[in-house]
C-alpha cells in the first residue's frame, strides 16, 4: 500500500532522478578508472619529483586529490541512498529488472560511508610517496614567515638596482608560483591515505606536521570545507599505536589556533607592500616585466593564497583572535593585484618579444647542447627533443610584430608524454637520472607560457572567483572598505572581482554559466551604484556647506555689521556689556596651524579617495556586459542635484513661504561651483549633467513626473502674490517698478517687493529660462484674463 502512490509516480521518478543517478554511476566509473591507474602507475614503477618531472608529478598529485575530495563530497550527500533506491525501485517498475549498475552503486555507497578510512585500506599497495617527499624542496621555502620574506627582501626589483635587468631564475620555475593551497591538500590528503611513511621518514612528519599548523581547514569545492585537525584525530584514534601521531595532531592544531591567524596577517601585510612596490615600478617601466615576469606571477600567486586563507578561515577557524580574520585592508592588497594583472595584459606583447628572443637566442642553444651530451637517447625522444630545439629556432620577433598568434600547446604535450616516457623503471633515458633536462625543460615551457599562455596564467595564478560563493563575506569586505577612508580609493577592487566569475565555470557544466552570470552582475552592479551613492553622498554634504559659505555674503548679513561700525563711530555705548564681535565671512580661509583639519577638508579627501576608483578605469566587462563606473556617479549627480534645486526653494504649502529667487539663484551658483570642481577628480561631463537638470526645471514636471522650481514658482506667484494683488493688500508702484504691501489690519507674511522688483525678476528669469518665464507669463495672463472676464459680467 505504501509504495502504490510510488508505482502511480514512477515515470516522474525517473525523469527527475536520472540526472542524479547517473552522476553517481559515473562518480562510481571514475573511481575505478583512478584505481586502474594507480595499479598501472605503481607497476611501471613511475619516478617522481616535482622540481624533475613537474607536469607529470603535479598531475599525479592532483588525481589523488580530486578522487579524495569527489568520495568525501559524495559522502555528504545525506539523501543518495534514496535517490538511488528510489529510481531503481521505479526501474523495476517499468522494466521489470534493476538497473544493471545498481549492485556496485549499491555497495560504493555503502563502502564509502566514511571515505578517508575506505580510502586508507585502499592506499595500502601505494604507499610509496616520492611525490609528496619532493615537496621538501618546495613547501617549506614557500612556507615562510612575513619577516623572513622582509629580510629576504622578496620580490623586490629595487633592492639589488645592480641586477635589475638580469632575468630573474630558478631551477624549480613553475614551483615558484604553484599555489600552496594546492600544496597543503597534496600533503594533508597524501600522508593521511598513506600514513605509515610518518613513523618512520622524519622529512615526511615535518612536512605534514608544517602544513597541519598552517591551515584549520582545507577548501574541498569551493565553500565547502574540510576540518582537517579532527578527521585526522577520528582516523588516527583506532589505529595502535598512533598515540605519538595523535598528539602531534593536537599539538599542530593549538599552533594553528593560536599563531596560525597572526602569521598570515603579517604575510598580507607583507605582501600588501611588495606588491605595490612591484606595480609602481612595472608601471613606470613596463620593459621590466620581460626579465622579471616570475616575480609578477609568484606575487600573484603569493597573495591568491592569503586571500583565500583568509577567506575560508574566517567562518571556519576556531575564533581566539578574532581580529586576525577581520582585514579592513584586503582591499589593498587586491587592487594591486588587479594592477599587475592589467600591466600584464596591457604590455603582453612586451613580453612575448622578449621570451621570443630567450627562447630562439638561449633555451634553444642550451637543450640542443644538453641533448647532444645524452649519453643514451633512443629514437622516440631524440625527436621529440630535436622538434623541441627546431620549434624554438625558427621563433623570430617578426612573427610578434606581425601578430602572429603563437600556440606552444603541442610543445608542453610532448613534453609531458616525454616525461611519462622517461619515468617509467625501465626507460632507456631515466629522468631521474638527468635532472638537469627536467629542470631546463621546466624554465622552457614556462617561458612558452609568457608567449601563447599569458591569461591563461593569470588564472592560474590569481583567479579569486571563489568570492561568488563568499557573498556574504564579499559584501561585508566592501562595506568596510568604503567606510574606512583611507582604503575607499581601492573599493574599485571588488567590481573588479566581478570578472572572475565566469573562470569558475566549466563547459560540461553549462547550466551553472546562467546562475553565476547573474551573480556577477548583480555585485558589480550593486558595488558600483553603492560607490556612486557614496560619492554622491559627499559631494552633497560639501555642497550643503559651500551653500552656507555662500548664504554668509548675501546683502541681507551685512545690516548687523553695518550697525555695528554706525555704533562704534558714534561711540554709542549699548545697555549690555557689548556684543560678541560677530565673524565675518572667510575668516574659515585663515589657516593658524595646518594641523587643524576643518570637516571641508575631510569631505574633500574622502571624496578625492573615492573619485580615484571610480575614475580607475573607463569600463569593465562582466560576462558580455560592460560597465561603466563614471556613468553610475554622472546618474546620481543627476538624480541628487535635480533634489536639490527643488529643495533649496525651501516651498511651504501650507505657510505659502518660498525662498527669493536671488538666495536661490545664488545656492544653485554654489552647488554648480562644487559640482564642476568634480571634473578635476573624474573625467565626466558635468555640464551634460547641467544641462538634463536645468533644461527640465524649466518645463512644468521633470522626467519623473515631479514638480519643477517652474511650477512652484508658477503656484506660488499666482496663489500667493497675485491673490493678495486681487484683495487689494499689495499694489504696483511704477517708481520702484514693483509691488509693495499696502498698510492693512493683518500684516502679511512677505514682503513683495522683495519678491517683484527688478533684481528678483532677473534671477527669476535665469532661473527658468524662456521656457520657464513663458509657463509663468502664460499662467499669470490666463488668471488675469479670467479676473477680467468675470469684472465684465459684474459690470
């Protein structure tokens, strides 16, 4: 009875489950493809070093890491026995049979209900590390100390001038820029799954026990992440003898607590420097990234990590500093990251010129040299090296001149066949035991990749798309930027990030592209309004004060001064002890100390800060769509001075009181003052900005449909004046050439002269323009014409 409501729905069942029954049938073929490979590996006895055989060895490091990560991610899937219970219940339904792959899905899943203690059953036959033990070479020198990178002096061009020119070297080139990220998984995952290599190799203990105090946790897919410290304690608890191994655990994991945030805040701190130092000087000369592209790349790929770190630490890490996870100036360190990264796309060719001469002029001549002192080359290798030296001897900066586009992709892949070729025990021409080929093969095919490969580098080594899956964290980051002025100027960094997103994605997943597209979009859309709001924000509150500068010189302030200088002459002693002398305007001019900073002076540098973002690039294109960030602050300028010039009319319904159209004229003057100094912050036209505003407070509603200064001017001079003109209480005075109030019982609330003689009716006119004065003029002589009229029928 319980499953008749199943047969009813079965169809359905195995619509909308396959998609997912299938993925973990093909989770299941992968498994048994990587197992199948393994065996092969470890038959053929393969060599491996990472600063030998790189691709090979990194590859082959990577395929344990990806079979790890897929069987703990399958393990966290909490319905997948009923997903795959129920579509083959439905399959029998229709069929009449399981599905032939069902009794092995089965017992995977079962198997894999803890898959680090299946997997280490697994690992038993590949126990022999060699790759992992290579890292020796590279991790420790990677994991280093802020200050130890500071007496090292890093990633400094200028701190040798001597050699700044000289090509910047390493026997292990790609290990210079290989993340350690990457590298911590390598160690964790690999000394976890072979474990018995830490009782008895002391340079595999301090390699795992070195990455277990750097890290609390591991990145498996994106957000989702791996508590290192208490797995390996789960995994190790049921083994004998391991209690040495456990406290070691424990031992790493108070380290990590305690020191681990500490560190990687000083090596942002660090790097936040270095890299800025990199950036001005590759931007005054740009030649330099030629002998000196490693540094740009290690730099890259040096940062990557700390963000990263930081970003995934920050939810995840047992909190007893909180204040090493807060960064307030991450976005520091990421806009000069961005820098790099534009100085490497702006001067590609630069550096393709360069490599192209290294790789004819040198590379060539040294394996040509190298090939020839083989002592056995068999017939496969020997043409594979001799392709190697031709393709690069026929390399010309013609060919870069002409825009030729390069591809070395074929190259790198007969290389890395080369490698597997000459990895195996019984090779004719061991790898291992001519080192100095892996390691000049390595300096070639990186300097290829400065070639064909630049933004395919630049992914590599600094793509930050994970923040799409961060959001939250990614949205917390730029408030805080914006609300320290000091790092407003680098808030261009997060729409910036925005045009990562779209790496993260891959093409047997296409369905995905739509979802991030739209992620993209909608942050860099929101960062960059908020960036415009912002600035907008300032430049009203410098306007609001240059208005009130300016209210102090209107004629109406100078009475109290005039009566005061009558007084004085007179020597006319007042009842009080005297008045305070009141200050006149511009005394805020007359600087005593330049330390006394006025709040003008910091609006103006907050606004000069942000104003440098917005204005830090023309556009930006975010999945096929292009951004301008100049466009966002010209629209709120827009929208804010159109508020602003109804507002300054200061229009009482209810007490029928406006400002005089000279006081009005006089703060729109300042706020068009102010608003045009923004062109010496940003290249944008703000007299379009005028122009839209002004054109339509002349008109009777604006764009928006709201009231203009023409219609409350309109209302006001026809519900206010003109009605009191009727009533007899104002009257037109041909020798002033205004109306002036006429003495009656109630006192009005205005003066009219104040409002219709000839200055008001020129800043009047002004201020509406002929389109405006024409609505106003055709206005009055409607009313006047209907008094008329009815004064007719009177008569």
């Amino acid at each position: 009875q319980q499953l008749a409501q199943l047969q009813k729905e079965k169809s359905e069942i195995l619509k909308n489950l396959a998609l997912y029954y299938f993925t973990f049938v093909d989770v299941m073929e992968f498994k048994d493809h990587v197992c199948e490979l393994l065996n092969t590996i470890d038959v053929c006895q393969v060599f491996f070093d990472i600063t030998v055989n790189f691709d090979l060895t990194k590859n082959y490091l990577d395929l344990i890491i990806t079979y790890t990560t897929l069987m703990i991610l399958l393990s966290r899937i909490e319905e997948r026995k009923a997903i795959i219970g129920l579509y083959n219940y439905a399959h029998e339904m229709t069929h009449g049979a399981s599905d032939r792959e069902y009794p092995r899905l089965g017992q995977m899943i079962v198997d894999y209900e803890n898959p680090l203690k299946k997997m280490m059953e697994e690992f038993v036959p590949h126990s022999k590390v060699y790759a992992l033990i290579s890292l020796q070479m590279v991790y420790p020198r990677r994991n280093l100390s802020a200050d130890q990178w500071r007496n090292a002096q890093l990633l400094s061009l200028i701190s040798a001038p001597s050699t700044m020119l000289n090509p910047a070297q390493s026997d292990t080139m790609p290990c210079e820029y290989l993340s350690l990220d990457a590298m911590e998984k390598w160690i964790i995952f690999g000394f976890i799954l072979c474990h018995g290599i830490l009782n008895s190799d002391a340079t595999a203990l301090n390699l795992w026990k070195l990455a277990l105090q750097s890290s609390s946790c591991l990145a498996l897919f994106r957000d989702e992440v791996f508590h290192i410290h208490k797995a390996a304690e789960d995994l190790f608890v049921n083994i004998r003898g391991y209690n040495k191994r456990i406290n070691d655990i424990r031992e790493c994991k108070e380290a990590a607590v305690s020191h681990a945030g500490s560190m990687h805040r000083e090596r942002r701190k660090f790097l936040r420097s270095a890299l800025k130092e990199l950036a001005t000087v590759l931007s005054d000369q740009p030649g330099l990234l030629g002998p000196k592209a490693l540094f740009v790349f290690m730099a890259l790929s040096f940062a990557r990590d700390e963000i990263i770190w930081l970003l995934r630490h920050a939810d995840n890490m047992p909190k007893k500093s909180a204040d090493d996870f807060i960064d307030k100036h991450i976005a520091e360190l990421i806009f000069y990251m961005e820098e790099l990264r534009a100085h490497v796309r702006k001067y590609g060719p630069v550096m393709q010129r360069y490599y192209v001469q290294y790789l004819s002029g040198f590379d060539a001549v040294v394996l040509n040299e190298l090939v020839q002192n083989l002592s056995v080359c068999p017939e496969d290798e020997s043409i594979i090296m001799s392709s190697f030296v031709n393709t690069m001897t026929s390399l010309s900066v013609k060919q870069v001149e002409d825009g030729e586009v390069f591809d070395f992709r074929g190259m790198r892949l007969d290389w890395f066949r080369l490698q597997a070729y000459t990895s195996v025990s019984k090779a004719s021409l061991g790898l291992a035991d001519h080192r100095e080929l892996g390691k000049m093969m390595n300096t070639i095919i990186f300097h290829t990749k400065m070639v064909d490969s630049l933004v395919e580098m630049l992914v590599e080594t600094s793509d930050l798309s994970i923040f799409c899956f961060y959001s939250r964290a990614f949205e917390k980051m730029f408030q805080q930027c914006l609300e320290l002025p000091s790092q407003s100027r680098y808030s261009i960094a997060f729409p910036l990030l925005c045009t990562h997103f779209m790496s993260c994605t891959h093409e047997l997943c296409p369905e995905e592209r739509h979802h991030i597209g739209d992620r993209s979009l909608s942050l860099c859309n929101m960062f960059l309004d908020e960036m415009a709001k912002q600035a907008r924000n300032l430049i009203t509150d410098i306007c609001t004060e240059q208005c009130t500068l300016s209210d102090q010189l209107l004629p109406k302030h100078c009475a109290k001064t005039i009566s005061q200088a009558v007084n004085k002459k007179s020597k006319k002693q007042t009842g009080k002890k005297g008045e305070p002398e009141r200050e006149k305007p511009g005394v805020e001019s007359m600087r005593k100390n330049r330390l006394v900073v006025t709040n003008l002076d910091k609006l103006h540098t907050a606004l000069s800060e942000l104003c440098f973002s917005i204005n830090y690039v023309p556009n930006m294109v975010v999945w096929e769509h292009t951004f301008t960030p100049r466009e966002y602050l010209t629209s709120h300028l827009e929208i804010r001075f159109t508020k602003s010039i109804v507002g300054m009319t200061m229009y009482n319904q209810a007490t029928q009181e406006i400002a005089k159209p000279s006081e009005l004229l006089t703060s729109v003057r300042a706020y068009m003052t102010v608003l045009q100094s923004i062109e010496n912050y940003v290249q944008i036209d703000i007299t379009r900005v005028f122009n839209n505003v002004l054109l339509q407070q002349t008109q009777h509603l604006d764009s928006h449909g709201e009231p203009t200064i023409t219609s409350l001017y309109t209302n006001w001079y026809l519900e206010t004046l003109l009605r009191q003109v009727s009533n007899g209480h104002i009257a037109y005075f041909p020798a002033m050439k205004a109306f002036v109030n006429l003495p009656t019982e109630n006192e009005l609330t205005f003066n009219a002269e104040e409002y219709s003689d000839i200055s008001e009716m020129r800043a009047l006119s002004e201020l509406l323009g002929p389109y405006g004065m024409k609505f106003l003029s055709e206005s009055l002589m409607w009313h006047i014409s209907s008094q008329v009229a009815e004064l007719k029928v009177i008569l």
